[in-house]
C-alpha cells in the first residue's frame, strides 16, 4: 500500500513531497526557508509550523528538485502490517535519515563558525577544563593523600555528582525570575570558592559541604549556557550552538586533563587552586555576548528542550563526563514521563534505561577511584594516566562521526552492543592483570584503560539513538528519562563503591564494572528487532 502526502509550510511555499511505500521512504527537500542546513527531515518541518512525529523515519535523496504541485493536501501515515513486521528496515531507514541530519549539522556548524560561536563560549570551556578535568584527577589523589580513607573519595565524588542533579531547579528559577546571569554568574562563583576552601580543611565533613557547591555551580552554570541558547536564539540556530557549546566543554576537558598531569606529582593543592585562577577569567569572558532577561525570544517555547533535536547533537564530540554532559543539563526530567514509567518496564524502551542505568552504576566507581587505581594497582603515574584519557578523548572526536556512520549502516543496538563490549574487554582486561601478582603491568593496563575510554563515543551516539527510537513518548521527555537515569546511576554506583572499596580493596572496582556491562548487555539484547515504536494517533509523542 503506498500513502502519497504533499505537506504544506505555514511560512510559505510546500517544501516536500514525501512517498510512504513499504519497502523505501522518500523525501525531497527544498531549501526555501534558509535553515540551518540544506537537509533537515523531521526536524526541518518542525521548524516550519508541521509537527511531523508521524514522518520520522526518512531516508533523504536529494535537495533542489522542483517544487511540487500548488495543491496542498496532508495524508496522515497509517503504518500498515507489513511495515511493522520489518523492524530492522525501519531502524536502518531511522538510522540513515539521523546520520544525515547529524552530517549536515556538522557541515553547517563548521561552514559558519563565527555565526554560531560567541565570546562566553570560552568560559564553558575553562569550566569544562576545571569539573571534567582537573577535578576528577587532582581531588582524589588529594583526599587519599591527606585522609588515608579510600572511602572518604567516594563520599565526597559522590556528593559532587548529587550536586549536578540541581540542575533543574536552576533552571527554573532562571527561566521564571530572568534571573539568567545571575545564575550563571552565580555558578562560576560557588565552583571558584569551593577549590580555593577545598585544601584548606582536612575532613570528610567539609569536603562533602565544598564538593556539593562545586556541583551544584557546575550544574547552575552549565544548565544556563543551555538556555541562553534555547530562550534567546533563534530556533533554526540551536543545534549548531549547542553543538559548539559541546565541542568547546570537549576541549576544555582536554586541556584540563593535561594541566591535571603536571600537577598530579604531589602538588594537589596547587593544581585545584590554579584551577580556581583559571575561572577567574571565565568572569570576564562570560560577561561578552550574553544576551539579557528583556531580550528573551518572544514566543518561545514551554519547555524549549523538548524540541532539541538530540538525535542529530549525539553525533558532535562532548566531554566523557559520568554524570552527563551539557545534554543532560538540557533536559530537565518530565513529570508526566515520570509518572507513566512504570508502565515502561515492559516495553523495549523500559529494558534499554534498564540497561543504560546497569552500565552507568556499574562504571561509576571506576570513574571515582581511576587516578588511584591505575598507581596503586599497576604502577601508572597519575600524569600517564591524564596523558592516556586526553588522548583517548582526542580520537574519540573522530570515533563520533564513525558512529553515527556504523549506526545507520548495522543498527544502534548493534553499535552498543559493541560498545559494551568493547569496555568489556578493557575491565577484563584490568581484571585479569590484577589478579597477575607480579610483572610489567603499566603498559598492558594503559591499553586496557584507554579502550574503556574510547568506549564511550559509541556507546553515547547510539544509546541516544534507541532511547530516542525506542521511546513511547516525545524525543525530548525520552531524553529527560535517559539522563536522569545516567545521573542516578552515577549517584548510587558512586556512594556503593566507598565501603566496598574499604572492605576489598581496589579489586572490587573492575568486578562492579564487568557485572553492570553483562547486565547492560542482556537487557539491551534484542533491542535491534524491537523496531520503532508505532506512531501515535492520539499526539501522546508530543514531548509533553
């Protein structure tokens, strides 16, 4: 059965001509708006005034073709039998049309950079530098060093990643008292004072007061640089704004990394206060090009974030945060997904965040304890160890793009089942060399670490992937749902691996790590032949 449907554009002219058959899906696409880029599918017409949740799945040909004809009609989708007995034909159609809507957000992002960029970019990237870099190094190494607890680390990381989750609530209140600068200000301000108070006290009672502050800055000022896109810019601008935003907090973590090394010889207190120095600036550069409460975009949306197209953003290279990066800051969670989620656990959808939560609290405290696991473990200097993470993160800008091609070429839920794999075989790895009593185990472990970490591009683009296809609901609730799954998972996994590490030793940490993969693996197994979810009549995918 074939669906013929001409859509028209509330801003002018019809713009596709789409053909609904069951073995291929078409769109021509005419650039006459002047979006963001040349080909855009669903998110294309979104923009244009058409809510087009049912025509997700387009495999796009070609742009330029000649406008269709003037008579306008719109013919709702009725997915047939035979369509929804073929699930890997529509995945890998899915797949095809997101891969290139994350090709030309790339193109158009680095066609026109300094559209895009703005001065205060540089002050998220001095942040992404202090919280994804320096920090997670320098403050572990410190709390070992002066308490000789090793469960006092996972205490205090623990209640750093509890202050990411007040993001929301910083949300709120600068979107409802336009108190936007305030906030971000405000955020730059709490994680500056708390590295400057950080070595100055020596107990675990302290540490937890600061390493909250810290958190919770990290989450006050990343959560505005999302809304000053989302409430200010022009909607055709956000992805290739969040997307640099993204790039340039990646970039920071790299160069964080590499400072966190040079320090990482015992001088821990000097490296968290250059730290601090280094957000000096970020006051300054974070005052350049901000726009101000009165200029708010009239008409914006209720909830903006719901309508980012994270699918596409998966594909651009972030920072390798546990907790979640600027994306997570983005979604705030929805309440009506909150409230229909016992009624996921069922669905594909329900056992994917099942599986996404068992990775992330699995890992989560090999991310707390890897600086002192790699030296006390296998004799790697904590400056091998940033050097190995910053590189890895380095070619994980490349492994992004690779991604997104491998999943739309084998299906995401074959790109994360490889993904998890691959971290399989790198705590494996690490296991293996502890239980060795003896011998070279630097080298051996590195690579092992290195493949844990370069793990992480694939699994982020394609569990973006399934949590956006496998999702009941709007694309921007999903996304609410999966992040918010990541950071409880980080939270919990973080406080569970203190006492345990206490009791065992360092030993437990690749054995916690091994047990959430194999359960994120066997959840996730059989995702790739659960297909798209069918689209709804009733408009409950809004994203409401």
């Amino acid at each position: 059965m074939t669906h013929p449907a001409l859509l028209h554009c509330t801003h002018g002219p019809p713009v596709l001509s789409l053909k609904f058959a069951p073995d291929r899906t078409v769109a021509r696409h005419h650039k006459v708006h002047g979006h963001a880029a040349a080909v855009h599918t669903a998110v294309c017409l979104d923009r244009c005034g058409n809510c087009l949740r049912g025509f997700r799945r387009l495999r796009i040909i070609s742009a330029g073709f000649p406008p269709p004809p003037s008579k306008i009609h719109t013919v709702s989708r009725v997915p047939s039998q035979e369509n929804h007995n073929m699930p890997d034909q529509e995945a890998a159609t899915d797949g095809l049309a997101v891969h290139h809507d994350r090709i030309a957000l790339l193109r158009e992002t680095l066609r026109a950079p300094g559209r895009y960029m703005e001065p205060w970019y540089l002050a998220y990237l001095l942040l992404g530098a202090v919280t994804a870099g320096l920090v997670p190094i320098l403050l572990p190494l410190m709390i070992v060093a002066v308490s000789h607890k090793l469960s006092t680390v996972a205490y205090v990381m623990g209640v750093f990643n509890l202050g990411l989750l007040t993001s929301p609530a910083w949300g709120l209140l600068a979107e409802r008292g336009r108190l936007y600068r305030g906030v971000f200000f405000g955020g730059f301000v709490a994680v500056l004072s708390g590295l400057i108070v950080m070595p100055l006290v020596a107990s675990a009672g302290p540490w937890m007061v600061l390493a909250f502050v810290i958190g919770a800055g990290t989450a006050a000022a990343a959560t505005v640089a999302s809304l000053f896109v989302l409430d200010f810019a022009p909607r055709t601008e956000w992805e290739p704004r969040i997307g640099w935003l993204q790039s340039f907090n990646g970039a920071g973590q790299v160069v964080g990394l590499l400072l966190a090394g040079v320090f990482s010889h015992g001088h821990y207190a000097a490296g968290l206060w250059v730290a601090a120095l280094l957000l000096a600036p970020a006051l300054y550069l974070g005052g350049r090009g901000l726009p101000i409460a009165r200029e708010r975009r009239a008409g914006r949306e209720r909830d903006p974030h719901l309508h980012l197209n994270v699918r596409a953003l998966a594909g651009v290279p972030r920072a390798n945060l546990p907790g979640g990066g600027l994306l997570h800051h983005s979604h705030h969670i929805n309440l009506a997904a909150l409230r229909s989620i016992r009624g996921l656990l069922g669905t594909p959808f329900g056992r994917f965040l099942g599986s996404w939560f068992a990775l992330s609290m699995g890992v989560a405290g090999f991310f707390t304890y890897f600086p002192l696991l790699m030296r006390s473990s296998y004799g790697v200097a904590p400056s091998w160890t940033s050097l190995t993470y910053a590189l890895a993160a380095g070619v994980g800008i490349a492994l992004f793009i690779l991604s997104s091609r491998w999943a739309a070429r084998s299906g995401a839920a074959h790109v994360y089942l490889a993904g998890v794999a691959l971290r399989l075989a790198g705590f494996g790895l690490l296991l293996a060399l502890f239980l060795v009593p003896a011998g070279a185990k630097a080298g051996l472990s590195l690579a092992g670490f290195a493949a844990i970490m370069l793990a992480w591009p694939i699994l982020s683009v394609s569990g973006t992937d399934l949590a956006a296809r496998l999702a009941p609901m709007g694309e921007g609730a999903a996304m609410g749902l999966f992040n918010a799954s990541q950071a409880l998972a980080t939270v919990l996994g973080t406080f569970a691996a203190g006492p345990l590490v206490h009791v065992f030793g360092y030993g437990v940490i690749p054995v916690l790590a091994l047990a959430g993969l194999l359960a994120a693996g066997a959840l996730a197994r059989g995702l790739g032949d659960a297909g798209t979810v069918p689209d709804d009549p009733h408009g409950t995918r809004t994203g409401q």
